[in-house]
C-alpha cells in the first residue's frame, strides 16, 4: 500500500498480525523493503504485524524532492506514517541507515513509539571514520579491490543496475565470514528489489544524512533495544555500546558470529532479540 506522510507517499508491504506493529526501515540508502527478504517473516506468523517501509523516494515509494532526504525529513515520515495508519503501539526497527532514521525518529519524537530497535547503528558520524581503515586491511585479498572498488563507486552510482554491480561486490564487507552462503541468499531475496541510484549517490557525496544525536541520547523516554555484530566493520560494537550507554535503561544485544547483516548471519537469534523486546513492552 501506499501511504500518505504529507509530501509524498511510502510505500508499505504488510505481513502479519497483531497488536503491536513492527515498523521496519531498511539500509541503503537507495534499497528497499526487499533487503530483509523472508529473514523477519516468522515474526508475522507470531503475534506482530511487520510494516515493511520504502523509505522516502526509494523502492516503490514515490519520488520527493531532494532536499527533503534528510534524517530529519526521514523521521518524521516514521512519525506521519504512524499517525496515517492509526498505529496505537508500535516499534522501531531501524538497519543499518535505516537504524540512522530510527534514530533520530527517538529524539525527535522521544515517547511517541512504544519502543525502537536500533540495528547496526551510529548515533554520530564520528563512528564511521574507521570504515577506510576496515576496507584498507580487509581480508580475504582477493576480494579487497573489489570490496574498495564498490564502495568508491557509490558516489557515482547512475543506474539501478550500477547500485545491483555494487551491492553484489561489497555484501562480503558486511558478513563476518566474506564467503557466507547467506550472502547468495541475500542476494536472491533482493531479486525484486527497486533500487535508487540516485539516493544512494547524493548520500556517498553528502555523508549519509550526517547522524548526529550523541549529545540528545539522554531525552529518550521510551524503551530501546540496541542491536550490533560483534565483526561489524562498519557500525562498531563501540558505538552500539555508546547508544545503549546514553539512552537511560537502554538494553545491548551483541551477536558474536555476526557481522553488519546480523539479521541473516544469525536469523533466530535476531528475532529472538526482537519478538523478546516487543513482548515485554
């Protein structure tokens, strides 16, 4: 379905029922819905109604102006969707820059959702700057050019298919193991995927919207759920550790055998964390 938020509308794909509603943003940017493939199905068989969100002007949401791809403008899309749908209690679930949005949708809407789940996450941008250093030592060898290579060619991404050439050079980065199975999985689930190069180009060019909420963690008044790969080599245990030590009663699960796509590296575990969170709100 498609959602109205004000100055566009979201995309949403709905599976599953139940009293709390789970309102999951995906990474990228410039990917969609589609990235969690079947890995959160289960949770719909169980009691939750997953809202799976093409973030704004990505997948099949409708376009929006550029200036509007903000965190912010981001967050309060979470917020306008909520409102739209009459969502009474609701969770969070943010990945990766998608963790980014849920995020900021916490401080900027502290107390509105029942909960958030921040997924692979940063609460400021100065958590990042290790990520040349991680793609500089990566290893196995064989694969560092083409990992490096992928994530240059972010800046210059023009097509759909140059996002699809890129995502299958740099999904070994974001394993704890490079040569996963499940990164063929990954891939398979993503077939349908609606990418949006030009999304992810303005975000390799403008820093990935900027995350900067560190100093704002404490004004969080709702539970949060802190979620992170002990091999992330892109958003760190560290700074998982730093959003869960800011945000007041903020719990920590570290997935020791996963790195960036926990989610798939360790699916029942991962949704154990999540179903375990929403039960106790």
């Amino acid at each position: 379905m498609l959602v109205d938020v004000g100055d566009t509308r979201l995309h949403v794909a709905e599976r599953g029922r139940g009293d709390v509603a789970l309102v999951v943003l995906h990474g990228g940017p410039g990917l969609d819905h589609t990235m969690f493939g079947s890995w959160l199905d289960q949770l719909g068989d169980e009691g939750i109604r997953l809202l799976l969100v093409d973030e704004r002007a990505q997948g099949r949401s409708d376009p929006a102006p550029p200036e509007t791809w903000t965190l912010e403008h981001h967050a309060h899309d979470v917020d306008a969707l909520a409102t739209a749908l009459g969502l009474e209690r609701y969770v969070v679930l943010g990945h990766s820059f998608g963790a980014f949005i849920a995020l900021q949708h916490a401080v900027d809407f502290s107390g509105r959702p029942s909960g958030t789940i921040v997924s692979s996450g940063v609460p400021s941008e100065r958590f990042l700057v290790h990520v040349d250093e991680q793609l500089a030592a990566f290893e196995p060898v064989d694969l560092r050019e083409q990992v490096q290579s992928s994530w240059a060619r972010e800046a210059h991404a023009r097509t759909p298919e140059d996002v699809a050439a890129l995502l299958a050079d740099q999904w070994p980065f974001h394993f704890a193991d490079p040569r996963d199975p499940r990164i063929d999985e990954l891939r398979a689930g993503m077939t349908g995927a609606v990418l949006s190069p030009d999304v992810l180009r303005a975000a390799a060019n403008e820093g990935y919207g900027h995350i900067e909420v560190e100093d704002r963690l404490g004004d969080v008044a709702h539970p949060v759920l802190v979620l992170a790969g002990r091999h992330d080599r892109t958003c760190s245990v560290p700074a998982a550790e730093a959003i869960a030590a800011g945000i007041p009663d903020a719990r920590l699960v570290v997935f020791e055998h996963s790195g960036h796509m926990s989610f798939a590296e360790e699916p029942e575990a991962y949704r154990a964390a999540v179903r375990g969170f929403a039960a106790a709100l």
